[in-house]
C-alpha cells in the first residue's frame, strides 16, 4: 500500500502520465485543480490484497484487516457501534472479508508455485520499495513503485479477472491487453526509473498475470525489446508533452473547441 509521504510527492508517476495520455482534461481534474477524485474499486481493493499477500506476507498484519463476523448483521450489514469500534482499530488498514482473504491467499500460493517465480525469487532485491529520479532528457521529477526488482529484472504482478484473450498469435505473441493499457509504457519507465535509482542497468521487463477467479491460471510475459522500445516512444512523447502544458498551464484537448462532424461505422448500415 502506498504511503502518504509518497502520495505527497509532487513527482510524476507511470499511472499519471497514462491518464494524461486519455485525457489531458483529467489529468489537469485530478492532479492540478485535484477536483476529481476517483475511489478504488473493488477489483483496485483485491488487487491490493493480492500483492500484499503475495510480495509481502509479512505485513499482512500490518495493512489488512478482515472483517470479524460480530460487526456485521446477518444479512451481512454493518453492526453500528460494533463496525464503528471495528474501523476505528483497524484506521488505516485495508478491510476485507474473510472469504476474499482466503481467496487472495489461493491466488498468492498459484504464483508461488510458478516456475518463473521461483527463479526470480533468489534475486529479489526490492520489493514495493518506491524509487525516485530525474529523467535524462525531459527535466522532470519521476517517481514510481516497481513491484520486484530482482539484479537485471522488473518484475511486475499484475491480476485479471481472465487470462483467456490475454494474448494473440502463434509463432510471435503479441497481447492487445498490454497495449490498451499501457503496460509497455509502465515497463520503460520503470526499467529507466530502476537503472538510475539503483544504479546498474535493468534490462528486462516481466509480467505475473494471475487470474482472480478458478482456476486461477498464471502466465510468466517477458516484454519484447519491440514492446519495452514502443513504452520509451510514447513514455518520451508524454513527458514532453507535460513539460509543455506545465509551463504554459494549457490542458486543452484537440477538438474541444471545434464541431465535429461524426458519422458511423460501416457495419452499422
């Protein structure tokens, strides 16, 4: 779980620079005028759950709280003073229900078991540990939270509701998933992050994707030298473009200003 102090820091991080890569207009709502905010989601929660139990048993105690069953009605209602005392012990904790822990706990023992996993587990040399630099070309502070850096690896756990569709081709696979999200972007900026914080190159990006539903499959991704160049294209272009809209204060959009004609897809007719 990220800490306040991290939080705080005004440095810019991989997730910010991919929702200034939607929208501008958002970026500036939620992290300049911070008039948008948006809550985590269950699934944001899970996910939580999962990397805590998987990258750090050890502090399960200290960021996860399940929810005892005297705090809750019997139609699973919050017991009044009984939650509020319940909330109150447990302040700044992750709270989740018992049935999700044992769950999350399934999915953590699946990555253990990996092959991959137990080979980069003797070379972890960070975990969650959050990283800050100053990027070479573009005078910007960055900052992020690699979730594994293991010698010449980032590694980066990563959970979906299904692996199947994850991944395309035959002979030379290549995943839609990875690019509609941006992961590529996410595996430069950590693997320049890692290199300058650490101070030895890190050459080598990976994926653990888990499945958060039975049987809860995993697959071990190397990114393509291909893929991690595609992320430094679009990485450079964005911080490029921040560097510009932070000195003139324009988070204007193509088009907003304009009337745009707009017809419909072929199939539609």
């Amino acid at each position: 779980m990220r800490s306040a102090e991290y939080e705080s820091n005004g440095a810019i991080s991989q997730s910010q620079l991919k929702t200034l890569d939607e929208s501008p207009r958002k970026f500036q709502a939620s992290y300049i005028t911070r008039t948008l905010f948006r809550a985590p989601t269950d699934a944001m929660e899970f996910g939580t759950l999962v990397h805590t139990l998987t990258l750090q048993p050890t502090m399960i105690h200290d960021q996860i709280a399940t929810i005892p069953p005297e705090v809750l009605t019997s139609n699973g209602q919050r017991r009044g003073k009984a939650w509020d005392a319940f909330c109150e012990a447990t302040e700044g904790k992750l709270r989740v229900f018992e049935k999700d822990f044992d769950r999350a706990l399934k999915i953590a023992e699946k990555v253990w078991s990996h092959p991959f996993y137990g080979f980069a587990f003797p070379k972890f040399g960070a975990v969650e540990k959050p990283i800050y630099w100053t990027d070479p070309i573009e005078p910007v502070s960055c900052k992020g939270i690699p979730d594994i850096v293991a010698e010449e690896w980032v590694i980066d756990l990563k959970t979906t509701k299904s692996l199947t569709g994850f991944l395309q081709g035959r002979d030379e696979l290549v995943s839609k998933t990875i690019a509609e999200f941006g992961y590529h972007l996410q595996a430069a900026f950590y693997l320049r992050g890692a290199s300058i914080a650490y101070g030895d190159p890190k050459t080598r990006f990976a994926f653990l994707v888990v499945e958060t539903e039975e049987p809860y499959r995993v697959y071990a991704m190397e990114l393509t030298p291909q893929a991690i160049t595609a992320g430094e294209v679009k990485m450079q272009r964005l911080l490029a473009d921040y560097v510009r809209r932070t000195q003139s204060g324009d988070w204007s959009e193509e088009g907003e200003r304009s009337l745009l004609q707009v017809g419909v897809p072929s199939w539609a007719m």
